[in-house]
C-alpha cells in the first residue's frame, strides 16, 4: 500500500525509536503536521523559538544518548536552527534536524520562504540531504539517523519539499546502511597500544585528560579501571566533567582558562599525558607553545582528524575511547606513584581554589554549592554560557556522565533554558536544573512558555548580577574596568515567570538561598529563582587570553576563607 | 615549513552538491586550488577528483582527512610522493596571418599538438602534456599574440599495476621540538 511522504517520516521516525520531537510549523510542513496525529507515539513538543528546537534536542541527546530530533518550516525557521546546529556540531552531538522546503519545482526561483538551508549547513553537519523523491525518503532518515549517532556523533540535516510530503510511495523499510565512504575506526591499532603501554609503565609523572568523548563511548567505568590499575591522576575539560567521579581519590577536577590551579600544574610539569576523546581546545592548552613542555604526549580519539591538529602527539591512537582503554588496561603495569600523587596533593593544598568567600554577601559560587547540597549531587545540571556556568563547572560536583550539559565549543548564550528542557523531557524522572545568567536567558527566555504548556518541571536559578557577567570579568581584568556595552538592566525575571504562568521567588539575601532552592524543588512543575548575587563577582582561577596554563590568576587572598569542601574519600 | 604542490585524488559519490562539499572545506581551510578536474571513474556512479594545492605537508594531510570524514568522499589519496603521470588538456587560439601559419604549425607539430580549428585569422590548437610541456608552448606561441586559452586542469595517475595506495594508516608523526617551550 502506498503512502504519503508525511505518513512514511513519521514510521522512519518511530523506526529509529524517537518518541519525542522539537518543533515549530510552517507553511511548507502543513502536510507533515496533518498527518502527525496519526502517530501518538510521536511527543511533539511545540517552541516558541526555532533556536530552542534545536537546543532541547541537543540537551535530549546529552542526557539520554539517544539521537534528538528537531523540525522547522523552511526559510525563517530554518535559518533559526542553525545557531543550535552549529552548537550540536562542535560538542559532537547526535540530532537530526528535519526542515521544510518549498514545493520541488520553485527550488531556486527564490519562492516565499525559501533557502538553502543545505548550502548554509554545509559546514556545521556531519552530512545532509535533501529529499527529492518520496520513494528515497525511508532510506534518507534511516541513514541519518545511523551517521548521527555512530563514530563521532554530529549534527544531520533533512531537507524536505512541501510536495515530497504529500507525494505516495510505497513505505520500503531499509533493512541496512550503505555507505561505503563512511568509515568508523574501531578498536585502536595493536602496534600503537603497545607502544602506548611502554610509555605508560615508564613515566614518572604521567596524567589523564579526559573529555568528552569518555562520555560518548560509554567508556567511563573503563576509564577508571585503566586509571587505578595504572594509578594515573585524571583531570577533565569543561565537557569531560562527569565522565570521571569528582570525588574519586584521583580526580583532580578541571583543567584549562578555568580550571582549577592543581590541574593546570599537574599539565605544565607531568612527563606523559594521555589525552582520552578531547580535542585540544584553545580553552584547554592555553598558549600552545607552553601546553605540557615536558611531555610526551598519546592521544587517543575516534576521529583521525583530530590526531596532530592542534598539538603533535608522540603516539595517536585512532578508535572508540571504550574498547582502546579496555585493551590499554590489561596491557599497563600495576603502579603507585606515590611521590607524584603527593605532589599533586600538595598543589590542591596550596592552590584551595574552590574555596568560598566568607561572608554576608550573595556568592554565587555558594549558591551552586547550595544546589548541590540539595540535589545531593543527583541533579543534572545544565547551564548557558558566562560566568554561572564556570562556576556551575566549578562548585556542582559531578560524578556521573551525562549529568553536566553545557555549550563548549560553541559557548552559545542562550543554550540553557531550552537545553534544559530537553533533558528534563528526557530524563522526566531526574531532577533538572538549569544554572542560567540573566544575560543568557534572556537569549531564549521565551521557552519558559514551552515549559507551561508542556509541563516540563525544569528548576531555574539565574545568577543575577545585572551584567554580562563574563565580558565584564574581562573588562575588569584586561581592559581597564571600561564596562562597556555590559551593564543590563533585567527585567523583574519573577513576573515574567508569573506572567508565563510560572512559580518564581527572587533570593536577595544569604540565609533565603537554601529555603528557596528547597522550595523550588518541592514545587510540582517548572520554577523561577532569581538570586540577586553580589554584582562584580569573578570566576577564578583565570588563565589570561593568550597565557600558559601555571600563570593564572588566583582569588585575592584576603578575601578567602574556608569554605568546607567536600572531603574526598 | 616549506609549501610544495600536493596531488590529492578523490572518488566521490556522482551526486548533486559533493563538489561543493568538497571545495568548501578547502575554502574553510584558506587553501588556493591549484587546479581541479572532476569526470567519471571506472566505477559507475564515482567521480574522479583530482586537486592540485600549495601547502604544507601538515596542513594537507589536515585538508586530506578532513575530507575522508565526508560521507560523499569514498576514497582519497595524496600521490604526490608516488610516482605518477599528470596530464593536462588546454585548447589554445592563437592569431595567424599567412606569413605566420606555417610556423605556428611547425610549433605545434614539435609539440605533437593537433590543429583542431582555422579560420582566416586564427588557429586553434589542441596540446595534452604535463604543466612544463603546456607552458613552453604557450610561451613560443606569446609571440603571435593569443586570444584564448581553456585548460581542463590536471588529471593524475599513479604509474604501475598497484594503482592509488589504499588509505594510508600511518598517524604517527613524531612531535615537533618546539621553542621556548
């Protein structure tokens, strides 16, 4: 029996095991959206912003590993996924976003709403298509859907006629992909894990650097298997965190701009580092020609394109993080390190960089503590981009992957809200916070709608410092305290939640915060805090632009004191 | 480093829309195409690309796998340090009056060019070669003034029976010494 274009996405979409989308209609999907209700097991959860489409469905995908899905009308709503693409592409995230197209013949006659959203995307997808004819349409989103989440997952882009929606063709199920120029390594080649060994059982001073990709291959029980039998001290990037357990006796948090001093220490004097699915970002190395001087260094990543970009590496391993450390594990010596370990130890002494400032002051570093304290540390926490969402890396503990969601490669302002969404829709059953700056929320604030209508129950907590926070921090350190351009004047973020129908209570002193975060998580549905935290507040440890990694800047001294931290065991 | 010439050689899937793919990551990469020739291969639905840039060897072998990560690029390789024929196809008109027609043709025949047009005041020739034999007749013909030039760009293939190496699984590449480290 024949079938429509629209009938036929949507039994590929349920194929691939999607139970809920992100979207927004439009001329052009008229046909898509008539025919959706024929599909109850489809979710489709209507935005009010095509940019939050494209965030939820990255933060679905964070949290719950599947492929997440977004659509948008052609034209317009096109264009406005393509920050959320762009973001999904550089932190490796497995979606597939479906836009509409005009009818096939005014493709190129520069019709109402049309664009060419295959051309814009070009370089921000992993691949992409076009569906010219009903009869491939089956075929197209089974591919996608397999290069978005295998090797190193991306962004896929399906282009899709009004007419090729309403076209028939008979529903072929693709029993199998084929893609002969597609190719994912696999285990890591024999000869170089070997070497690899060697060079692991002969360093002194060897140290991990974990990111991202831990997470992606699952690989994080392997990840501490190899670090323990080899007793190598683990640090992680932004996007790492959680992929190792923070409070794990060789954990030493989070290198790089932000990182913590102990960290960026450990990288300046070890001998061999073993980078494990991270790509040397700019954020991470600090200047390049001070990265690591005294190391050797093994990277091991799926993608070959990463080996060597950035920093040469003595020995690459190309292939999937989890099998490679398995295989790494049985061949690496058991090992103390003693003295390095104790000299690491001696570092997280003198640099207590995670201490709080004592005081009556509105901290945001101690709020995030205070969240963490609440949620005991079993919240996923998704943050935007600023100075909160440092500070979220920074004083939220994570010990489990998938549990830290944040825009890395990109820092897209404006990811947290509806990223958060995304997760909770995920993950109904976890709690879900969404560490927010007023700067960035306001870049998608209008999801707090969604939120209402979809009853997604996401806890909000803006750091509200009346600034663009992080430009500021820069301003003051760099540039002279000209604040300019950074100044906000916010709106009373609690009547807009009210406005949205939404519960919201503002924090101005310290003593409110634990009641108002334990309010907002015994509310039923979706909450608003708006915490009035002290206004020229800095992240610190700070490397400066362009600095190696030991220059960084501290606290100023006499402003610290002791703020207990969690002991690790 | 030093830049030299690279020969790279693709087969890539006979679709709308690759070649753009495949010039665009060049372009992200502020490369200058040298010469690019695109046409059918011995296997139906695979086009043979062969590209000729200036760089580095570290940036080309970035450029190359960046382009092995394109679904649409089923295979390529950089033959620039194997031994291979380069050739090249340019069409050439040339002004010719009767006192200079003969020795334009004596030209192209040392060539081994083939006249493929006359009119009254030109002559169009056909020359196959690689870059040097090209340009060496076009400078002779320069003197007769030249109206016209269409080049296809180079095709390029590995000598022997083995034909292009498989794709090279070698990443080691040992780390540079760097200063004021």
């Amino acid at each position: 029996m024949k079938k429509t274009g629209a009938q036929i996405l949507c039994e590929s979409l349920i194929a691939e095991g999607v139970d809920v989308m992100f979207g927004f209609p439009g001329g052009v999907l008229l046909p898509f959206y008539d025919t959706l209700p024929q599909y109850p097991q489809i979710r489709h959860i209507l935005v009010r912003h095509e940019q939050g489409a494209a965030h939820a469905a990255d933060g679905y995908a964070r949290a719950t590993g599947k492929v997440g899905v977004c659509m948008a009308t052609s034209g317009p709503g096109a264009t406005n996924l393509v920050t959320g693409i762009a973001n999904a592409y550089l932190d490796s995230v497995p979606m597939v976003a479906i836009t509409g197209q005009v009818v096939r013949e005014q493709i190129g006659k520069d019709a109402f709403q049309e664009i060419d959203i295959t051309g814009i995307t070009l370089p921000i997808t992993k691949h992409s298509y076009v569906a010219m004819d009903t009869a491939h349409l089956a075929k197209i989103v089974h591919e996608a859907f397999y290069i978005a989440r295998t090797g190193r997952p991306g962004p896929v882009l399906i282009d899709i006629p009004k007419d090729v929606f309403t076209d028939q063709a008979e529903l072929t199920v693709p029993s199998r992909v084929e893609l002969p120029g597609y190719k994912i390594p696999s285990q890591g080649h024999p000869a170089q894990l070997k070497n690899a060994a060697k060079l692991i059982n002969e360093a002194k001073k060897p140290l991990i650097i974990a990111g991202r990709g831990v997470i992606i291959s699952g690989a994080s029980s392997a990840l501490r298997e190899f670090a323990e039998k080899a007793q190598v001290p683990v640090i992680t990037t932004l996007l790492g965190i959680g992929c190792f357990p923070e409070n794990h006796a060789l954990s030493y948090g989070m290198a790089g701009m932000h990182g913590t001093g102990y960290a960026n220490k450990a990288m300046e004097s070890c001998d061999l580092l073993i980078a494990i699915g991270m790509r040397f970002d700019d954020r991470v190395t600090g200047k390049i020609s001070a990265f690591a001087p005294h190391a050797k260094i093994i990277h091991i990543d799926l993608d070959p394109a990463e080996i060597g970009k950035n920093v040469p590496v003595d020995i690459p391993i190309v292939g999937d993080v989890k099998p490679v450390l398995i295989s790494l594990q049985k061949l690496v010596e058991n090992n103390s390190r003693i003295s390095w370990l104790r000299q690491l130890d001696e570092w997280r002494q003198q640099h207590p960089m995670l201490d709080i400032k004592d005081g009556d002051k509105l901290l945001p570093q101690r709020i995030i503590r205070e969240i963490y304290e609440a949620t005991n540390g079993d919240a996923i926490v998704v943050t935007g981009v600023g100075q909160h969402q440092m500070w979220a890396a920074q004083h939220y503990f994570f010990d489990k992957p998938d549990t830290f969601i944040s825009s890395g490669g990109l820092g897209t302002m404006g990811f947290g809200l509806p990223a958060a969404m995304g997760a909770k829709v995920g993950k109904p059953d976890k709690t879900v916070w969404c560490i927010d700056g007023d700067g960035s929320i306001q870049m998608t604030i209008q999801e707090l709608a969604t939120l209402v209508q979809d009853d997604i129950a996401v806890k909000i907590a803006i750091m509200n410092n009346g600034y663009l926070g992080m430009v500021r921090q820069w301003q003051d350190l760099f540039y002279k305290k000209n604040y300019v351009a950074t100044p906000l004047s916010c709106p009373d973020f609690v009547k807009i939640a009210e406005a949205y129908c939404m519960a919201g209570i503002t924090v101005t002193k310290r003593e409110e915060v634990r009641p108002a975060i334990d309010k907002a998580m015994a509310h039923e549905g979706p909450f608003l805090v708006n915490f009035m935290v002290e206004p020229e507040e800095n992240v610190y440890p700070m490397v400066p632009p362009g600095e190696s990694n030991v220059n960084f800047l501290e606290q100023p001294k006499k402003e610290v004191s002791a703020w207990q931290r969690r002991s690790t065991p | 480093m030093a830049t030299t010439k690279h020969t790279l050689v693709a087969l890539v899937n006979d679709k709308p829309g690759v070649l753009n793919r495949v010039v665009s990551l060049f372009r992200r990469r502020g490369f200058n195409i040298d010469s690019i020739a695109v046409g059918h291969s011995e296997v139906q639905h695979l086009s043979r690309v062969t590209i000729i840039v200036n760089g580095t060897t570290y940036t080309v072998e970035q450029v190359r796998k960046q382009l092995d990560k394109l679904i649409d690029v089923v295979k390529i390789f950089d033959i620039t340090s194997e031994k291979n024929t380069t050739r090249e196809l340019a069409l050439v008109k040339v002004k010719a009056t009767s006192a200079t027609r003969s020795e334009i043709l004596e030209i192209a025949d040392i060539f081994r060019a083939n006249i493929v047009d006359v009119a009254s005041d030109t002559l169009t020739i056909e020359i196959t070669g690689d870059e040097d034999k090209i340009e060496s007749m076009l400078k002779l013909l320069k003197t007769f003034g030249i109206k016209e030039i269409a080049r296809t760009g180079r095709v390029a293939m590995v000598r022997g029976t083995l034909g292009a190496p498989p794709p090279e699984d070698k990443p080691v590449r040992s780390r540079v010494k760097r200063e004021n480290a």
